[in-house]
C-alpha cells in the first residue's frame, strides 16, 4: 500500500495548483493522508480525485473543515494505525503536542505538520513524521511531502524534496 503524507498546502495563498513532483506521487497513491492547513475544502475535493483521503484540520483552516475532519483521528492503513494530527493543540512543542496526543494509544505512527518542518524519527518504537509542506517551505531548503509504505506488515516512510516547478 502506498500512502502519500502531506500537510501545511495552504492552497490557493501558498500555491495555486499542487506541485507537479506531488501530483505524479499522487497517481499511484492508495491512500492520501493530510494533517492540517489546506486553507480551503476544494483541496480535499482535488486530493479525492488521486485516492481516498484521510485528514484533520489544522491552526488555518475555516470552521467548516474543522467541522467536517475534526482535529485528530486515527487511520488505520493494512494493519497499521497512525495518529494524524496538526500538532497546534497544546502547551509544548509541536512534536510534543503531536505525539501527547495519543498518549494512551497503541499506534504504529503519529504523523504530524504545522511546523513545515520535515521530521522523522522514532520515540519509543514510535514512528514520528512531519511530512513538511509542498508549496510553503519557510525555512527549508526545499519543498517536501512524504511516502508511506506498508508491505507484509511494516511500515516505511521517506520524504521527498523537490524545488518549485
């Protein structure tokens, strides 16, 4: 199963159209995951067009997405479970507040934005991954979003960076 992660797109002020490195990850995408800031619903409808879509809302987007995702879920992917959440809500860090959120669950995953921050690594057998963003890089060097992989009951992921088309 291929899963593309994204978060922090910010569509139409960021970028008017997703990127094109991300639309080809998209056509052979199973699942798409979101973890907040689309800025506008549109971006779930064209999201829907590549895959099923998975995602929450994030710190920027309007009452009615909020409404519609809520603000953390949990997806479960061929076995996997992964925590998707913005990361906004709390008293620490975003990574902190990210991973505290499913303090009492038993997951494979928690997947995160807000920061636009690519990050991966493992806490406690925890994988945790910001994707980062694919049309407002901040103070990255480049552009990214990520691929997740599960195949006979693993679960890898990797980034992918690019620069604007």
């Amino acid at each position: 199963m291929k899963i593309i992660v994204i978060s922090d797109t910010h569509l139409p002020k960021k970028a008017r159209t997703l990127p094109a490195p991300l639309v080809e990850a998209l056509s052979g995408a199973d699942l798409i995951i979101h973890a907040g800031d689309w800025s506008d619903w549109s971006v779930y409808e064209l999201l829907s067009q590549y895959a099923p879509v998975e995602g929450v809302a994030g710190n920027t987007d309007p009452s009615e997405i909020g409404e519609k995702l809520g603000f953390s879920r949990i997806v479960e992917a061929e076995g996997m479970r992964l925590g998707l959440v913005h990361g906004h809500r709390g008293t620490k860090g975003t990574e902190q507040n990210a991973i505290q959120t499913f303090a009492d669950e038993q997951l494979d995953a928690v997947v995160y934005g807000h920061s636009h921050i690519p990050v991966m690594h493992t806490v406690d057998n925890l994988l945790v991954f910001n994707p980062g963003s694919p049309t407002d890089r901040r103070f990255q060097k480049r552009y990214s979003f990520g691929i997740m992989t599960v195949s006979e009951g693993k679960l890898q992921a990797e980034h992918v960076f690019f620069d604007r088309d």
